[in-house]
C-alpha cells in the first residue's frame, strides 16, 4: 500500500514538475520575445504557407499550441491578421506540438540528470537573478524551466517503472474499438484536467517506455490528447467575439478530423511510421514511434486541410454570426454600380443615412436612463465603424475611375460627413464612459436648466433625421441656435452654483465638461447632417424613404427617447 502511495506521489509529482516547465518555458520565452511574437504573427502569414511555417515556428519554440492559438485568436480580433491567414497558423501549431513528443522521446530518457538539467536549472536562475525584469531575465526563466521539463521526464519514468511491478495491468485492459475508443477518451480527459496536450502526451511516452501501456492503446492516447487541447482554445472564447469563435472552432474542426482520421487508419499509420523510422534510421522504441506517430499524423490532416482552407474560411465566416456583423455589412454599396459614379453617390448617401439612424440612436440612448443603453451604444459604435470603413473602401474603387468635377465635390461631401458621423459616436463612447454626474444634485433650479437643455438636444437629435416628413433645414438651423443658447445659460448655472458652494468645486467641471461634450456630440450631428442633405439634393433623394417603407425604416432603427430626469 504504502509504495503504491509513493508511485502516486511520484506521478503528480513528475506531472507538477512537467507543468511548471512547460509555464516557465513559455512565459520566459514569450516575455524575452517582448512584441516579436505579433510581429511575427503579422509578417509571416501573408499565405496560409507561411502561416503554417509560422505556427510550426513559434510553437515548436514557446512549446505551447494553446499560448499560440489563443495569441492568434486575439490578433484575428484586433484585425492584425485575416481568418485566412489565422488558420495557417492553427495547422502549423498541431505540427509544432509535436516536437515536445520528440522532445522526450530522444532526449528525456538519455540524459543524465545530475550532468545535464541541473546545470541548466542553475545558470538559468543565474540570469533570472541578474537580468532585474529584463530579456537576460526572462530567458534565464525559460531556460530553468527547460532543466526542470527534462527532471520532470525522469520522475516520470521512474514512477511508471514502479507503476508496471506494482500493478498487474493486463486486468484493467480492453480489447478491440472499445479499448480504443477508451484510451482516446483517458488522453482527451488527461489534456483536459492538465489544460496541456505536451504534459499529457509526456505521461504517455512514459506510460508506454515503462511497459504501462501497449503501442496501439498509448497511439489512441495521443490522438485524445490531440483532440484535448482544443479544450483550450474554447474555454478561451467563452463570451468573447465572433472572430475568436471562428478561430478556435477552425482549431476543433482541425483536430477533430486529424483524430477521426487518424483512427479509421492506424493500421496504415504505423505502417507507414515503421518505414519512415527505417528510412531515417530512428530507434525501435515505443517512445521515439509514438512522436513519429504523433508527428506523422499531424502532417497528414495538414495535407487534408490545404485544399479546403478557403472554403473552411468561407464556411467559418458564416458562422457566429451578431447583429452588428449584420448590421455592419453595407446594404447599398455595390461593387457593379462602382463605374457609374451618379448611381454610386445615390447608392452612399442611401449608407450614409443609415450611419445616420445609427448615430441618431447612439445620441439619444446617451441622454436616457436605459439600463441597457450600454450594449447598445457599443455595439452601434462597432456598426458604424464598419460602415465607415466600407464606405471609404466603396470611395476609394470610384477614385480610380474618371469623376466629373461635381461628382468630385460630392463624394468630399460625402468623406465629410462620415468623419463628423465618426466624431459624434466617439464623442458618445467618451460621455457614456464618465459617471452620470447631469443628474447628482439637489438644486432644482439648476436641475431645470439641465433637463430644458437635454430635451432640447433629443429634439435637435430627431430632427437630423432627413427622412422625416417635417424635416427642414430652417428648423434645424433654429433648433442648433437653441442649443447652442440653453447651453450658455447652463454653462452659466453651473459656473454660479459652483462659486456660491451649491455643489462641490470637482462636480461643477465633471457637469461643465459632460454639458461641452454633449455640444459637441450634437454639433457633429447636425455638421454631418447637414452635408448629407446637400449629398440628397444633389442624388434627387430628398422627402424620399432610403429604407423602403416607413415600417420598414422604423424596423432597422428604433429610437428610443429617454426620460430626462428633472
């Protein structure tokens, strides 16, 4: 019993020990690395080629898929590089696992301890030491964790030898589909636990040297453990962006199929595993076969998946799909009327009052007490951040063919108005940002003054919209005059209850400077409406409906007025 206990104990043990060579490689490297990684992720992988050769690369380097994935996942989100290029990346990192397997495999079970890791432990800790926070530091750690990553091997070694005395392990064994689909299920559930495929394909080189495991049962365990690390990669994604589920749902589709395939032919695999061994003249042990294995057929879903990467992409882009994506996608741009430039300023003006109902929701929801008022102004921002981009891409192909001279001037008009469009959302997530300072005092007369001023801004805000059958440029030249007069008399309040110590010194200038923003966030509002009803008189569009039907209209943008608090 009691050596039983200390196999068990030898077992985390080696397990601990491996981890935290595993953590203090990567984080030693990836630190050393400073931003060299991104820009590797950002320059190499221009063809799904080089981001194969990339994510072989790194990962074969920081020893973790998992640290590359998640990498990758957050540069797809900060657009640093497409899906295209991100699956490139997802495919070379499966092959650069491998390397941990040979890792092991060839080197782990040759060494002598005491001549090899501990020096290396020693002089890594030495830079660690001596480097303060610098790179010599951060290297010194990945090069400790490396001495420990092979001290790890060896306590797992050894308590597996005294795992296969100890136990007689032909009972617990299962023959057949059955006992593979059973040693597939102990690795993915291993990778799982560990959140490590290198840590659980380690305990299996190591089960199968020390006579714990058959070939057969210990191949199934990498494929689990293959298929284990995307586990990763999805808890990685748990609320986050569409982008980032489409890449760690490109890293399961991978491994899935890899795995699935790799079962249905293992027969064949070690097949061609044992020629391959011969023809480069490797050792006949099961440690060294499983990281060809492991390798071999990591290799092969790679040559699965090339021909299908841009229709794996195509397919991804589908998926996880938001409303802001929907929303985003431009409805009147088309790239066939790009060539007629008339049809083309009718066809951006049509986007632009969309940016404009967007803009319009985002003002008003500002000025509301809508707890749910947050998502939405966020997620309108993003809305208009694609347009805004598809609208300068659309402007950008009409600039390559001949424009009259008025065409010319319009689409300035039309850049203009989108930049003011652009300043009055920022200017909102700026409000939105700041504490709700409007509302916090008990001096009524000067609540009055800000409440006839917000009400008078709402008004201001629903009469930008051109498509309102009252719309008319006097009345909203008036109303900015009106703003623009309530604002100097709340500016005034605020400055008088400020010096009489009706309100505290600090919320007299949060108030002034919300009260300038709010100004300012109207002001662009109406610059950029302004410019598009000159863009509507131009197209022909005025008093018409750029939505359809007014149902219709109302249905893509609802406006919400906010109860101003008095």
């Amino acid at each position: 019993m009691q050596s039983h206990l200390m196999t068990i104990g030898m077992l985390a043990g080696g397990l601990g020990l491996f981890l935290l060579a595993v953590s203090m490689i990567t984080d030693g490297l990836k630190l050393a690395a400073g931003s060299t990684l991104r820009d590797m992720l950002a320059k190499w992988t221009r063809t799904p080629a080089h981001g194969i050769l990339t994510g072989l690369s790194i990962t074969a380097i920081v020893q973790s898929s998992s640290a590359v994935t998640v990498a990758t996942i957050g540069f797809v989100n900060a657009g640093i590089i497409s899906m295209h290029q991100a699956l490139g990346i997802v495919f070379g990192s499966n092959i650069g696992t491998t390397i941990t397997g040979w890792l092991v495999a060839i080197i782990g079970f040759k060494i002598n301890v005491d001549a090899f890791a501990l020096p290396i432990i020693g002089i890594g800790m030495l830079l660690k030491l001596t480097g303060a926070h610098g790179r010599r530091a951060h290297f010194g750690l990945a090069m400790a964790g490396f001495g420990i990553f092979f001290i790890g091997i060896d306590v797992l070694k050894d308590a597996f030898e005294g795992l296969a005395t100890a136990i007689d392990l032909q009972q617990f064994s299962v023959d057949g589909v059955a006992g593979v689909f059973m040693y597939v299920g102990i690795g993915f559930l291993m990778t799982v636990l560990t959140q490590s495929s290198s840590a659980a394909i380690a305990i299996t080189l190591t089960a199968a040297t020390g006579g714990v495991l058959d070939i057969y049962a210990a191949a199934s365990m990498v494929i689990g453990a293959n298929i284990g690390t995307t586990s990763t990669a999805a808890i990685a994604v748990i609320g986050a962006t569409s982008n980032a589920k489409r890449v760690a749902a490109a890293h399961m589709i991978f491994n899935l199929l890899t795995g699935i395939v790799a079962l249905l032919i293992l027969p064949l695999l070690f097949l061609i595993v044992k020629h391959t061994g011969e023809l480069l003249g490797l050792e006949d042990i099961p440690a060294v076969t499983l990281a060809l294995f492991h390798t071999v057929f990591n290799v092969l879903g790679v040559l699965l998946m090339w021909p299908l990467t841009q229709r794996l992409t195509n397919f991804l882009k589908k998926q996880f799909v938001t409303q802001e994506e929907i929303e985003g996608r431009p409805r009147y741009l088309d790239k066939n009327i790009v060539e007629s430039p008339e049809l083309a300023v009718n066809a951006l003006a049509l986007e632009l009052s969309r940016i404009a109902g967007f803009a319009r929701r985002m003002a008003t929801d500002v000025l509301s007490t809508d707890n749910n008022r947050k998502k939405r102004i966020a997620s309108d921002h993003l809305v208009i951040e694609k347009l805004d981009h598809e609208v300068v891409r659309f402007i950008t192909q009409m600039e390559r063919a001949s424009l009259t001279s008025e065409v010319a001037k319009q689409l300035k008009k039309i850049l203009r108005s989108e930049q003011h469009f652009i300043s009055c959302s920022e200017e909102i997530l700026e409000l939105e940002s700041v504490p709700p300072e409007l509302t916090d005092s008990d001096d009524i007369g000067l609540m009055v003054h800000i409440a006839s001023f917000q009400a008078e801004v709402i008004t201001l805000i629903n009469i930008t919209d051109l498509d309102a059958d009252a719309f008319s440029k006097t009345e909203l030249e008036k109303q900015l005059d009106k703003v623009q007069l309530l604002y100097e008399e709340v500016k005034t309040a605020l400055l008088h209850a400020g010096v009489e110590l009706r309100i505290p010194i600090q919320n007299m200038n949060d108030m002034l400077e919300q009260v300038s923003s709010i100004r300012r966030m109207v002001r662009q509002l109406y610059k950029a409406s302004r410019n598009l009803n000159d863009i509507y008189e131009f197209a022909g569009m005025h008093a018409r409906e750029p939505h359809g039907s007014k149902k219709q209209q109302n249905e893509d943008v609802s406006y919400v007025t906010p109860q101003i608090e008095e």
